[in-house]
C-alpha cells in the first residue's frame, strides 16, 4: 500500500459516500438502490488486496455513517469484512478478467444486505423478510452488478496494476 | 487487522447507542457533518434534476400506449420538460409551502423553518430523512417537521446546518392524536406495511369511521406536552375493526403526506424558544 493510493482511495471513497446520499438513493428500483459505495469498495479490494480493502471498507463505512447521520460504526461493522473478503479474492483470481468484480459484488451485495438485515433486527428496527430479501436485495443486486464492471475498469485507471504483478497473477 | 476493525465498529455502535446526543461521538459526527453539509447541499441541488430525470424516465417507460411519434418529440423535447419541470415543482412546492404558514391552519405559538430535503431514507429499516436546516436556524431536537399536506416527522438530530427527521412511518415514532370528527383519542404508530400507519389504543366504544380525518391532539399529560400542537393532519382512516379479545379498536390510518416525493418541509419552532 502506497501513500498516493492510500491518499486516492481516501478521497475517492469520501466522494463516493457523499454520491450514495445524494445521488444513489433517491434512484430507487423497488425498495433498492445501486450501492456505489461496496461497488467501488469490492474494485478497490480486488486490485489492492485485502489488508488495503480491509481499511477502505472501515473508512467507507464511516464515511458513509456520517454523511447519512447514520449510526456511527454501523456500516463499518459491515464493510470491513467485504472489503478483507474481495481482497482475498482478489488474490486468488486473475484481475484481468471480467468476472472476479461480478463475483465480488454479487456476494458482497448479498452480505450487506442479510447482515444490514441482521444487524438492524438486532437493533430492534426488523423489516419483514419479504421486503429485504425480494423488495432490496434482489433490484440491489441487479443495480450493484450492473456497475460492476465499468466501475472496477474507471478504478483499474485509477489504481493502475503494475505489469510484473498483473504478469505473476496470469502465471499462478 | 480486520478483526482489529471489526471490533472498532462493534465499539462505536455500542459507545454510540450508550452515549447521549452530547457525547463525545455525537459531537464529533456533528462537526464532520457540518464539514460535509456545504458538499452535500451542492449534490443534492446537481442531483435533483437528474433525479426528476429519472423519475420522469421510469414514468415513462410503466405508459404502455405511447405513440412512436409522440415518443420522439418527447425524446426531442426531454432536457428542456426536465428543466422546467423540476423549476416548476419547486416553485409550487414553495409557493405551497408559503400558502401553508400564512394559512389558518398553521399553529399560532410556532414559526417555521422552511427546508429542503437533504438526504432521503437510506435503508427500510430507518425512515429518516436530513433537512437543510440546522440549530443556526434555530432548529431543536423534538421540533416538529410538516408539509402543507399534514405532519411528517420530528427532528431527532441537529447539526449546526443540517438536521436529522424521524418521519412518522418510522417504527420508532408515536403522535397522540385524535379522529376530528369524534375527537376519539389514542397514538399513531407505524402500521403494518411501510406507507401505512395504526390509531392505537381508541377505546372499543369510541365512534370512528372510515374517511374520518386524524390529526395531532396536542394533548398534555401532567407535566408532559405532546412534541406537537394540536390541529396538524396526520391522515385519514382507511379501515376500522374490532374484535372481543381486543382491548381497543384497530384502526388503520393512511398517511397524507407521500412521503416517496418528500422534496420540501416546514420545521416548526416554537416562538417562546426563539424569542
């Protein structure tokens, strides 16, 4: 992890938080709306691994937490995980190819929206299962996946991958 | 270290939910988002016409007997309709919103803060919403926040320029109200689905019927007011049953504020406080 990444990804991710509140929810599909936020966390994540997506996914979440007057720590305690879990990922897969981002965004869509689910429940403010699951999640996931890939590639532009990584992740 | 992380999270959910609204968390949240503010309000005012764009788009799209030419000239046309219609609303919504505090209706003890929505609802868990308005309006926590069409909320939240509306439908929110025609008693809650709210706790021998309008009662209990002034229509009663295991009627209210195209508000503050 490089300073000048460190210093995009922190003024990036603050951007896009402040895009998910003004801009992405009022679209609405059902009850959900495109995430930006894990899009942009999941490309991050893949590209730079997961200690680096592990930190975003915090400072995401925080972010986030108070552009929305959110409860502070809330979408930390979810984004953190995903941005560790599409680091990992990331490892494993080749970054040039188109999938690992789908893969990455559809799983961690589903995370965040049965833990958001969980967690709220918890907090003593449940939806019923039908509107979580057919009324967010699924018009979520269709909207995440949807920008999934032009977004990983405007990150790819942005966080370039150097050429002897990108050769050695082709040779594993 | 993501664990490390994780922890930190669970930490200030915790520290953030023990704390009060002084606390140290709340206050620094309260500073980064007067930071934010400035940034956010410039968004939303970018947003809004792409917004109304979209929803014009979605509009248009659920018409099915569109005629192929019509559809070109309103192609054709687009950009300029998105224009002056999101001009045209806000100036209707402004001008609605002016008839509303110089109207008969609005409660004399208190002077309104006229807002804009900052912010819309971000999960179906919370229905809360962030205004433009803040405690350098003159604007509390507990002040009400309606619309010429009846009661959406109280502020649970300030900020020096913004502030944070629990709206009515949220199942955290309660309003002692009374069925006008019958003046029958009892506490909106959020009803069953996410646009539908209960008159709660109306004796079975109360008289309400269907159509009848709901609105606050401003009712006092010893020392305790009721956060709003009496008079400010909350909806009208859709449905009224009862059953004899019951111990009151189960009435269904449906809102009058639409609360999806929740664009402008009225905060109201209380004229005592600000004198």
């Amino acid at each position: 992890m490089t300073p000048a990444d460190a210093l995009k990804a922190t003024g990036l991710l603050l951007l896009v938080a402040l895009l998910q509140v003004s801009w992405a929810t009022p679209i609405e599909v059902g009850s959900g709306h495109p995430d930006l936020v894990l899009v942009t966390l999941v490309g991050l994540a893949l590209l730079r691994g997961p200690l680096f997506g592990t930190i975003a996914g915090f400072w995401a979440g925080l972010a986030l937490d108070v552009a929305s007057l959110g409860t502070l720590g809330l979408s930390s305690l979810l984004l953190t995980p995903a941005g560790y879990w599409a680091g990992r990922f990331g490892e494993g897969t080749t970054r040039s190819s188109p999938y690992p981002p789908l893969v990455a965004v559809a799983l961690g869509t589903v995370w965040l929206g049965l833990g958001s689910a969980i967690v709220h429940f918890m907090l003593g403010e449940g939806a019923s299962a039908s509107t979580v699951l057919g009324g967010v999640l699924v018009p979520t996931l269709a909207l995440n996946l949807l920008l999934a890939y032009p977004v990983y590639r405007l990150l790819r532009r942005i966080f370039p991958v150097a050429a002897r990584e990108r050769r050695e992740v082709i040779l594993v | 270290m993501a664990l490390g992380l994780v922890i930190l999270s669970l930490a200030l959910v915790t520290v953030y939910f023990r704390e009060s609204s002084g606390g140290a968390l709340h206050e620094a949240q309260r500073i980064a988002v007067s930071i934010l503010t400035p940034f956010e309000v410039a968004a939303e005012r970018v947003a809004r016409p792409f917004q109304d764009a979209y929803g014009w788009t979605t509009d248009l799209l659920s018409a099915k007997d569109e005629n192929e030419e019509l559809q070109k000239e309103v192609e054709a046309l687009r950009q300029q309709v998105v224009a002056n219609e999101t001009a045209a609303q806000e100036n209707e919504e402004l001008k609605e919103l002016l008839q509303f505090v110089r109207g008969k209706e609005f409660p004399d003890d208190f002077d309104h803060v006229a807002t804009r929505v900052l912010i819309q609802p971000q999960t179906v868990f919370r229905h809360e919403v962030v205004v433009a308005a803040g405690s350098s309006d003159g604007v509390r926590v507990d002040d009400p926040v309606v619309t010429p069409e009846g009661l959406a909320g109280t502020v649970t939240e300030v900020t020096p320029n913004s502030a944070k509306v629990r709206l009515i439908t949220d199942p955290q929110s309660a309003a002692s109200a009374l069925v006008l025609e019958t003046q029958a008693a009892g506490i909106v809650l959020r009803g069953p689905s996410d646009e539908s709210l209960d008159l709660d706790r109306v004796a079975k021998t109360a008289r309400v019927e269907p159509g009848n309008i709901v609105v606050t009662s401003g009712a006092r209990v010893g020392k305790y007011e009721s956060l709003f002034p009496y008079g400010i229509p909350i909806g009208l009663v859709e449905s009224v049953s009862q059953r004899d295991v019951d111990l009151f009627k189960r009435i269904q209210v449906a809102p009058l504020v639409d609360f999806d195209s929740l664009h402008e508000v009225v905060v109201l503050v209380e004229k005592r406080r600000k004198g």
